[in-house]
C-alpha cells in the first residue's frame, strides 16, 4: 500500500470521490456547492477526494513545472476551444476508471496480489489514458493501447515498456529505478520522463531531471551511454542530436492533442491513435498543412471540422469507420 492511501476508507467513499472530481473538471453548474456539502457530511470524503485529487494533479504534473511555463500553446479556434473541460473531464473519467482499475482508488496496491519476485503487466485499450500507483510511491501514466512489465524487487525497480508511451513519476529511494524500451536501459536522474515506443521505435523525453540512456549490455562506466538533459528527447541509437520537448510531449496526460505547426498527417497519425474512427486525406499532399492549436484527441470528427474550417477542406464519410478530408470541388 502507498503511503498516501488510507486503507479505513471504504472503496465506494473512494469511487464517489471519483466522479465528485470528474463533475467538477467538466465545470458541472453548481457544482462547487454540492461537492462542499459533500466534503462536509464525513471527514472520509474529503481525505478520500484529496487523494483522488493529488493522484490526478500528479498524472499532468508539468503544468507548473519550467518546461511548461516555457513554452506557450497556441490557442485552439474559438469553436474549439469551448469544450476544453468536457474533454479534461473526458480524460478524467478515464484516468479514474484507470485508478479504480488498478486499486489506488480502493486502497489497494496493485502489487498486493504478487510477490516481489513477481512481474506484474498492464495496458491499456484504444482510447486509454490510465494511471498506475506502485508500491514505491512511484506512479505510471499509460497511453493508449499500451503495456508496460513492472517487477519491483528488494534490490531493484525495473520495468520494461513493451508497446505504446508512458510518463514515469520517481519516487526517491535506494533501490535503482531501470526503465528498458526496444534494448535501450533508461536511468533517471530526475522524476518525471516520457518513453514511447510506437512503430518499434524509442523516443525518450526528460521532463523533470535528467535521465541516462545505455545500449543493451552497457554498464555505467560505459563511454557510450548518453545523458539527456531536462527538457530534451531524443531517439535512442539513430544518431541523431537531442531536440527540445515540444508541448505535444507534455500535454498528451490530459487526453488534448497539442499542436504546434504540426504537418497535418503527424497530427492524423496521432489523433487515429486513440480512435477507431479513422481520419484519411484524399491528397497526400494536403499532409504538408501546418496545424496549430489544442484538440481533445477523442473527438476525430470535430478535429476534422476544425481543420476544415482552417484550410477551407471538405469532409466525406466513404464508410462508418472514416473521415476524409478533402479539397473543395471548383465552383
């Protein structure tokens, strides 16, 4: 059990606790009034909804951080822009659900059922955005249709990222905290990064400290590991230099697509990621469009129609399954 759980809180104090927080992330009408009423009734409620709370505020905990304050994103179109927090809440409830899932929000430790010799996996469905307490105190993000392996033993934290992205949140301690993507050993410095490995490919992004970076095999004496400095990402073993971290990096946690003169079909990879619905362009070459702005990644069919309220595009349904996006026909 995490030390921020109290285990004489019942599991449905906790569950309320959740959508309390949901409601009040989607800017539910007088809701402030209700929720107070209901953090008064029993002293449980509002430990139980602080931490809900905290687990929350920590799975997006770069909105104060230097990277954050750093970089400015650019706003969204008007019409886009209004349904931000049902989208936040969106993620919420997910992330929740994810909570529930796992045992935080029952006062469980999701390695309470395995021993500390065990390796114990989790993923995630399309459209997932969970998070994860260890029984370290460290917390995982998961993105969608992810997996990552995690074995926390007396002697080491070692995890292992099969599919998908993750943001790691490090709880200080002795024991060494090894994160291994596609043959590559993370080894933070700091407490917060990102490793994705969509397409087979590592991306690392040092969020919060720095992070080193080691091949298959290499030790720490190694003179080719690499260190990555806080707020850079770079593509282990490609051979490229570390660039800067973008805000589609940081923001991905609260279920927005960050965009900032993104080519148009980086911004369809991304987006088709968390969605059955697939967008599609009738022309490659409408790729090359640069898009700027935040949108709920969830909602493919209002994405379309922003952009083609941007570029003046048209917007087919061939199947149930797809969007496309088009040129207008000549009048």
């Amino acid at each position: 059990m995490t030390d921020n759980q109290s285990p004489d809180i019942p599991g449905r104090v906790h569950d309320a606790a959740a959508r309390w927080l949901a409601r009040r992330e989607a800017g539910e009408a007088g809701i402030e009034r209700a929720l107070d009423a209901w953090l008064r009734a029993d002293p449980r409620h509002q430990i139980a909804f602080e931490e809900i709370a905290g687990a929350w505020q920590e799975s997006s905990g770069l909105a104060t951080s230097r990277i954050a304050r750093e970089r400015k994103l650019a706003k969204a179109p008007l019409h886009m822009r209004r349904s931000t927090h049902l989208a936040m809440a969106g993620a919420g409830l997910a992330m929740i659900a994810g909570l529930a899932s796992f045992g935080l929000v029952r006062g469980m430790s999701p390695f309470g059922l395995v021993s500390q010799a065990e390796a114990a996996t989790y993923e995630t469905g399309l459209g997932e955005i969970r998070i994860i307490a260890l029984d370290d105190g460290s917390r995982l993000v998961l993105d969608t249709q992810s997996r990552v392996k995690v074995m926390l033993t007396a002697s080491a934290r070692r995890l292992e990222l099969e599919q998908g992205r993750a943001r790691f949140h490090v709880a200080s301690g002795r024991r060494p905290f090894v994160v291994s993507a596609a043959g590559i050993r993370i080894v933070p410095a700091g407490k917060l990064f990102d490793v994705s490995l969509v397409g087979g490919r590592p991306v690392v992004a040092a969020l919060e400290g720095s992070v080193e970076l080691r091949g298959a095999g290499a030790t720490s004496r190694d003179a080719a590991r690499q260190t990555l400095a806080q707020g850079e990402k770079v593509v282990p073993g490609s051979g490229t230099a570390p660039t800067r971290v973008a805000e589609e990096d940081i923001q991905w946690v609260s279920g927005m697509l960050a965009l900032d003169a993104t080519p148009l079909r980086t911004a369809l990879a991304a987006i088709n990621r968390y969605n059955e619905v697939q967008l599609r362009l009738a022309d490659p070459q409408l790729g090359e469009l640069k898009v700027t702005g935040a949108f709920p990644a969830r909602e493919p069919d209002r994405f379309a129609e922003a952009v083609a309220g941007i570029f003046g595009l048209g917007i087919e349904h061939p199947d149930s399954g797809t969007i496309l996006l088009g040129r207008q026909p000549e009048p």
